[in-house]
C-alpha cells in the first residue's frame, strides 16, 4: 500500500501497524525505537533475525503487519512499548543519521521525506553529516501526521486504538521488568534484545534551551499521555 492510500484510508502516512500472535493470545502494537525488532523475532522465530539481517528481516515481516485489528482478536491482550520521545528521538537520529551523508539515511532516503526535511523541516542537506540539533529542530517544523513512523508521536498509535481496548503499556525505560510481568500473564517467552542500545547518555544531545522547547511543544501529546518529563539543557 502506497503512502497517499494509506493517508487516505488512515489518515496519516505511517498508520499504526498491529502483529498477531495466535499462540499466546497477544497484539502487538509496533512502536519503532522501543526495541520492537525483539519483539517481532520473538512472536516470529520462524523468520531468522541472524540470517536475514536487519532490511530483509523486516521486509519479510511487511506481509505479517495489519492496519485494524480483526474482530477475532477482540479480547487478544494488546499491548504497546513507549519511550520518552526526547530520548527516542536521539536514538533514531542516531541509528538512521549520524555520521552519515543524507543520501545514506536508510528509511529517511527517499524523494518524499528528503523534501520533508528540506521544504518543511528547512533543512540543508547540502551537508556530508547534519547534527543533532539541526535534523531535530528540522523535524520539529514537520507535522505529525505526514512524518515517517520513527519520528511520529507516539500517542498518534494510540488515538487509532478502539476505546473499549484495554493497552497494557510497557516502558523502554523498564522493559525487563514490565515485559516479565506481561509474560507471566500472557505466557510470553523471555525477550531477547537484538539491537541493544545505551540509553543513558541522551540528555547530552539536548543543548540549548531553544531545542529542548521545540521538542516538548513536538512531542507535548505524548509527554501528557505517558508522563514522560522534560529534560534541563545542557
């Protein structure tokens, strides 16, 4: 499905994508930057993360992903992994941007977010590398609903959620311990982190006032919905 089909069943560009999980009785509610590429090889271990690699492995997961969830899946337990969107934002600058020149840029490598950044986000991409503050402040100017699904609030996932579903949320923050207690429910197996990341040091990327600002006013739905705080510049 093309973005301008998706924008039109979905109103947005990057619905939110739900995965199945008959043999335990789960949803899932993808989430990019929560560690759901662990979570995915977990509810599909028939699809090899180790052989596949990062690109193949999900391409092979596309035709596993719905849009709505089915009526048969009902009272599925559904549940959602959220981050502090501040840190989440380092995270995928990092993993899809630093250090690398814009034509380099992975899922942001394509005409329609290229021209995002530049024409929305006024954003040279002249540049051999851009910085943190820079492609930050770029995506700040981008409005939600049009921005890819690793820079989109994610309170934007929830608002497609039926009212009458209960979300069990889960924090990045502390993953092992909500995801045990999920499991113990659920019969889930243990939860293997495939792309470890240090999430400590983030708050060094948040330099000026100004940039902390624009952020906040950017994520600001999904820091009232998860009670997520604002970090103090550095």
């Amino acid at each position: 499905m093309d973005r301008v089909n998706r924008l039109a069943m979905n109103g947005s560009i990057d619905p939110p994508r739900f995965y199945i999980a008959d043999k335990y009785g789960v949803v899932f509610i993808d989430n990019p930057k929560v560690a759901s590429t662990s979570v995915k090889q977990m509810l599909y271990s028939e699809i090899d993360y180790d052989a596949l690699g990062q690109e193949e492995f999900h391409a092979a997961l596309e035709n596993r992903s719905i849009f709505h969830v089915p009526p048969r899946v009902q009272n599925y337990t559904h549940f959602f992994i959220v981050r502090n969107p501040f840190s989440r934002l380092v995270s995928a600058w990092r993993n899809k941007v630093e250090g690398r020149p814009p034509k380099e840029w992975g899922v942001f490598n394509v005409k329609f977010y290229q021209l995002q950044f530049r024409l929305l986000g006024k954003l040279d991409l002249s540049d051999d590398c851009v910085s943190f503050e820079d492609f930050a402040m770029a995506v700040t100017r981008i409005p939600d609903w049009i921005s890819d699904r690793h820079l989109a609030s994610q309170s934007r996932w929830m608002a497609k959620i039926p009212s009458n579903h209960e979300v069990r949320i889960l924090r990045f923050e502390s993953l092992a311990t909500d995801w045990n207690t999920l499991a113990e429910d659920t019969g889930l197996p243990e939860l293997s982190q495939l792309n470890k990341t240090q999430d400590t040091d983030w708050c060094r990327y948040y330099t000026s006032q100004e940039l902390v600002d624009a952020v906040k006013d950017r994520y600001q739905s999904d820091l009232n919905l998860f009670g997520y705080s604002v970090p103090d510049p550095l």
